[in-house]
C-alpha cells in the first residue's frame, strides 16, 4: 500500500535500491531541517508571546509562593534553634543547619500542594477551559522512541491511536517509530510486528518505522537525528514514550493550542499512571491519580510560560526546537561531561531561553503511561535519573538561562540530594543521642559561680515534630479532600471509605519504602560523585517480580543498617528506639517489602477488594479500551525475542525482504571505518554454521552483521542455519 509524502510527489513507501518491489521503505522522503548544536552560554531573548495580564499574575504567585515558603520555613528553623535552648555545641549547629535545609525543601512542597489545591476547586468551581470543535492547520508527527520494547504493546498502542486520529483529523497526524533498540533479537522481533502495522495502517494516518544504526545521544540523538531528516515536513511533533497513550481528542486540541499561540514553544500535558498490576505499581498509581493533580496544578500555576519538560506526552514546535534546543556536549568525561543524558530540563531551558514559552497545561485528559512495577525496578530507573540530574548542576549557571529553569535544574538536584542531606539529619542525630547518653554533662564549661544546666524543651520538640509531619503529609491530605468534597470524583475513587483507607495505606507503605529509597539514592549520589556511570538499560514495563534470594542480596546493605540502627537506639534507650522504628522499619523489612512489591498477587487482591482503586479502573477511558482490546487479541501476544536472530529472519523470505529494504544502501560503504563489521565478516568466513557465529558474535558485531544485507544473504535460505558455499 503506497504511503502519503510531504508532498504531492514521491509517495513514502519509496521501493529500496537493489531490492525487489514487494519490499519497500518505512519511511517517507526526507525534508531535512537543520539543527545546530548550542551552546550552554548565550544570550537570553525577551519571550515572543506578547505581555498579558496572565504573566503579571504569575508573577505574584510566584511572589506568594517563596514568600510562604520562607515564612514557614523561617518559623521552623527558628523553633528547632529554641528547642536546642541554651550553648549551642557544634553538632547541634550541624544538626541544624540540616534540618533547615530539609525543612524549607519540604515546606515548598507543601506551599506547591496547596497552590494546586485552590486551583482544582477553582475548577470545580467555575468549569474546565472550553475546548474547540475546529481541525488544527498544521502537519503533526507523532514521535514514538523506542529502546529494546514489546513491540505487541507498542502496536496495539500506536494502532488505536493512530486509527482515532485518522477519523478525527485526517492527514494531519503522521506515526514516526524510532528504533534506537540494540539487542538484535529486540530488533527483529519489532520488525515482525512493526512491518505489518506500517503496511497495514491507512493513508488518512500512516505509521512508519526507522531503526538507528548508531544511537549515540540516547533518546536525545534518537529525536534530534528525526529532526535533522525530517523536521523540515512537520511544523510540530509530539513526543510520546514507549508506554505513552493518549487519546486522539487530546492529541487534537494539543496541536490546536500549540497553533494558535505563535509564541508557544512546548506544551506539556500531566501524565496519568495506568495499568499497574505489581503492588508497588498499584501504590504508584494510586498516589500519581490523586495527589498528582494537586501536584501538577501547583506547578503550572507558578510556572507560567517558564514550565518544564518531562520528555514525553508534550507537543513542540519543531522548527523552534531545531533552532533552539540542540543539546551542547559537556566537556570531560560521564558522569558529569559528554552528552547530556536527562535532556528534557535543559531542552526546555533552552527553548525558553531563546524566547519561546514552554507551558504545562493540567487541564488536558488522558494523557497517560505507565508504572515500573517494582521498588527494583524504579531503582534502576532512579540511577540514570540521579546521573542525569547532577549533571545538570553544569548548568545551573549558564548564561542566559530564566529563573524559573534554574529553579527546574535546582530541584532536580535536590529530588537526590535531599536524600543525603536526610540521611545525614538522621545520622547527625543519632549522634547528638549517644552523645547525650555517653558523655557526662559538663556544668561549669566556663569559670562561673553558677553551673550551666543543659536544656532541651522536649515539648516544643514535640510540636516541631507533629509540624513537620503536617507538612510533609500535606499534599496527601490535600488530594485526598479534593475527593472528598467532589462526591462524583469521590466515587470514581470508590467512595468514601474506600479513597479513605486507600490514602492509609499508601501512606503508611510508602513510609516503609521511602528510609529505603533514602539509603539507595545516597548511594547513587556517592556513585556518580566517584565517577560511576549508569550505562542505559532498558525499562521492564511489566513484570517486577524477583525471587527472595536476589531482594536479600540486593538489600543486604539496607538491612543491616535497619538492624544496627534500631540495635543501637535500643541499648540507648527504648523511646530512642520508638521513635526511629518508622525509619529502621522500613530498612529491616526491605527485602520483603522489595520481594512482594514486584508481585502481581497482592495488588490483584487489594483491586478486588476496590482499595487503590483509581477512576481508569472503574471508568477506563475508549483509548484505554481499545488498546486493551487490541492487546488482547494480539496474535501471538507473547512472540518474544528470536533465540536466533539471523536463523529468524533468514527463514521468513517476506521480513527477510522488508528488513534488508530498510537498511542504508550505503551501510557497507560508510566513510566511517566499522571494526564489527569487519570482526562480523571474519567470523561468518570461519564459522560453520549459523547457531556457531552467533555464540561466537558479541552484540555489536551481530548488530552489524544484521546491518549488512550482503551477510545475511550468505544465509542459505532453504536451510537458515547454514550458510551458502560461497560466502
């Protein structure tokens, strides 16, 4: 089936030099962009959207926001400097210092949450912004990366809503799936699927797919290579992630909003979590659904049009992030030089910084992805995020960047670094403790004739204490009564009692969990600060589970630092011990907690019994509905990765055919000198048979050798496992 161009000329599916016509190319004729790589200093430039009332309003938000957060902040350290009445030793003055720190970081969480909360009752209150029934203008591509993913859940994903905007906005919507995949068994098993969803998809809507030989930069590269080939046709793109679904009616009003305000940049959207089946998905999801929100519409609120970036489920000019938003490559080595590695932050910093508006609006629906399904998994996650995050301290003072985005890159800094600094509270503590309970008080430091009696105003400790937890538990509090007094929210949670025991549950699992994310993150903040690299690994979507021998051998560290904690702080004293047991908890149970939270059981069981219940589940939105449906009807759900990749491919003359048509034809001819290419062909000349070379290939040889059309030709085709003679 002949795929729509750019143009009325060439149609996309353009038929392969050297190949047969019943193997054509995925993808459309190029129309290059040029994207020239910026520098982490240049000149700020004045926002192109024109002043309006709005800025000047966010502006006193903002004036609002710093000005309580500072108030609560204030009270709290000047009432922990009371507590501590009387000569004040060093440590104390550490422990304090500490606690400020931590202290005003939660309290501008809790200030955020609350800015949130009188903006959804606001909502509630006057209604949504109205949506408009009128077709955008402009040409959108849909920008799919994927990395070593289900290629079934792709799919199923990309088909139905690629088939909703086919109906809803023909023609303006184009499917782009952007391999960076380099495991060649991932690789074939994508093409197996993805070549039939590219055939079998409609002109109104055409998906295609491209696989990169090459995926330096990450996902950065990834996006920045379909710029520079095809950014030229597409006057917006909108970036999804491998597990993104979002309904074609949002997707719509995205690019209607993006055309209608030249001046826009980038649009953010405030992803939901669905589809959680672990435990700890299920926890994710629940909180994600009900304090999200009032997360989300806190930030947009004092963002204005100097908003952030996530990297997926958001719409941008493409021309202004090809001007604009080239990441630069640091200076020195990973973890902190060479490329970039969480680039949306700096993306969006870099967009706003060259006048375009970079806005998050929460009033768009269905918008979703999904959860890492353990506490294992999320580590895995949170140890590239930790490098990424740190490394944008480089820019932390780069010339010409908008306060807002410094305060971005400074908040993901502290997202890891708060985590020491607690750490370091609690260990600071602990040895004002044992220093109290060891050493003797000395009454007469100085030469007085009255003695100094040390002071320490347990009831003013009392109240900081119960303060303290208030504003941590705030935006908890605050998503839980904005379903309470919206009864129809209310029940889409499952009513009253159900979000009520709900919200007891995550928070008191979440205490649990979180002394063990505290102990993992300072780890991976001393790793990266000792040079450590997190490599890139691919995401499980879906299965967490983890045999208990691995969760012990994992948290072997966290246990026993659980285990000496509250060992100590019992020979200390008993209520020392009571009152870590919420920190020391946590750590000695981390194992199991680990173990069950990647098990689908448990969460299965809460679901039925309607506990963490989220309003998809009761409700799912049509895009959820059909994907699910596609999924399940998905023929064979489960493929998996080709044992044999070469013996796969070789023994299916159709994707044998559609693969080779995919690749350059000047992949063997590269100005680039390619030793697995060479190593790959030395090798094929010397192995006997197929399952030989491919325990002999290391992954980058065998993902050349698959580049190689003349290689895997060599393959007998009546016997895949064999090669011709004359190879």
């Amino acid at each position: 089936m002949a795929k729509p161009g750019f143009t009325d000329g060439p149609t996309a599916e353009r038929e392969s030099p050297g190949h047969t016509g019943s193997a054509r190319l995925a993808l459309p004729p190029e129309q290059p962009l040029a994207m020239p790589r910026q520098s982490m200093h240049a000149a700020k430039i004045r926002l192109r959207s024109p002043w309006s009332l709005a800025r000047g309003w966010t502006w006193l938000v903002r004036l609002a926001l710093f000005s309580l957060t500072l108030a609560v902040a204030q009270y709290g350290v000047r009432e922990m400097h009371d507590v501590m009445a009387g000569s004040i030793t060093v440590l104390q003055w550490i422990f304090l210092v500490l606690f400020a720190i931590n202290f005003t970081w939660i309290s501008f969480a809790g200030c955020q949450a609350l800015l949130g909360f009188v903006k959804i009752l606001g909502r509630d209150l006057i209604g949504r912004r109205r949506i408009h029934d009128n077709l955008p203008g402009i040409r959108t591509a849909v920008l799919v990366p994927v990395y070593n993913e289900d290629p079934v859940r792709v799919s199923a994903a990309i088909d139905a809503m690629a088939q909703g905007l086919g109906s809803q906005a023909p023609g303006n919507f184009h499917f782009f799936i952007l391999s960076d995949s380099n495991d060649p068994g991932a690789w074939i098993n994508e093409e197996r699927v993805f070549s039939r969803l590219v055939t079998e998809r409609d002109d109104h809507c055409p998906v295609y797919y491209r696989h990169r030989r090459d995926n330096r930069e990450r996902k950065a590269g990834n996006i920045a290579d379909w710029v520079q080939r095809w950014g030229g046709g597409y006057q917006a793109m909108l970036v999804l992630d491998a597990d993104s679904i979002m309904s074609p009616a949002t997707m719509v009003e995205m690019a209607r909003r993006l055309e209608a305000e030249p001046g826009l940049g980038l649009l953010q959207t405030l992803p939901s979590i669905v589809w959680g089946n672990t435990l700890y998905a299920r926890l994710q999801q629940f909180a994600n659904r009900l304090y999200g929100p009032v997360f989300g519409n806190g930030l947009s609120v004092w963002h204005g049009e100097g908003s952030n970036f996530w990297g997926h489920n958001a719409i941008i000019r493409t021309r202004a992030f090809a001007d604009a938003a080239h990441l630069p490559v640091l200076k020195g080595k990973a973890p902190f030089g060479g490329h970039v590695i969480s680039h949306d932050f700096i993306e969006a910093a870099l967009l706003r910084r060259a006048g375009w508006s970079v806005r998050l609006d929460s009033d768009l629906d269905e918008s979703f992805e999904e959860p890492p399904p353990s506490i294992t998994d999320v580590l895995v996650r949170d140890r590239r995020w930790c490098q990424g995050n740190l490394q944008h301290s480089r820019f932390l003072f780069a010339q010409g960047l908008a306060f807002t985005n410094r305060l971005h890159i400074l908040s993901g800094i502290m997202a890891y670094i708060s985590a020491v600094f607690w750490l370091m509270l609690l260990t600071t503590g602990l040895a004002l403790a044992i220093q109290a309970d060891l050493t003797r008080p000395e009454y007469f430091r100085q030469p007085s004739l009255f003695p100094t009696w040390p002071v320490f105003d347990s009831a003013r400790a009392i109240e900081l204490f119960i303060l303290s937890m208030a504003i941590v538990l705030l935006p908890k509090v605050l998503g839980w009564l904005t379903a309470m007094i919206n009864l129809r929210r209310c029940f889409r949670y499952g009513g009253p009692i159900l979000v009520t025991l709900s919200v007891v549950i995550e928070i008191l699992l979440s205490a649990l969990v979180a002394p063990v994310m505290m102990l993992a993150q300072s780890r991976m903040v001393w790793e990266i600060f000792t040079g450590g690299d997190s490599g890139w690994k691919p995401q499980r979507r879906d299965d967490g589970s983890i045999t208990l021998k691995d969760a012990m051998r994992k948290h072997r560290w966290h246990m026993i630092t659980g285990f000496a904690a509250s060992g100590l702080t019992w020979y200390l004293h008993h209520d020392l011990f009571l009152w870590t047991l919420p920190v020391t908890a946590g750590l000695m149970l981390s194992a199991l907690l680990s173990w069950v939270s990647g098990k689908r059981g448990p969460g299965q069981f809460l679901r039925a019994l309607g506990v963490l219940r989220t309003p998809e589940e009761r409700h799912p939105p049509q895009i959820l509905a059909v994907v699910k449906e596609r999924l399940d009807n998905a023929c064979p759900r489960t493929g998996g990765r080709p044992d044999s990749p070469i013996t796969t491919l070789r023994s299916d003359t159709r994707l044998c055919d559609w693969h080779c048509a995919q690749l350059s034809d000047v992949a063997e001819h590269h100005e680039d000198f390619d030793p697995n290419l060479v190593l790959a062909r030395a090798k094929a000349r010397r192995s006997a048979t197929v399952p030989a070379l491919e325990q002999w290939l290391t992954r980058p040889e065998l993902m050349a050798f698959m580049h190689s059309p003349a290689l895997i030709r060599s393959v007998d085709p009546e016997n895949p496992v064999a090669f011709i003679q004359q190879k």
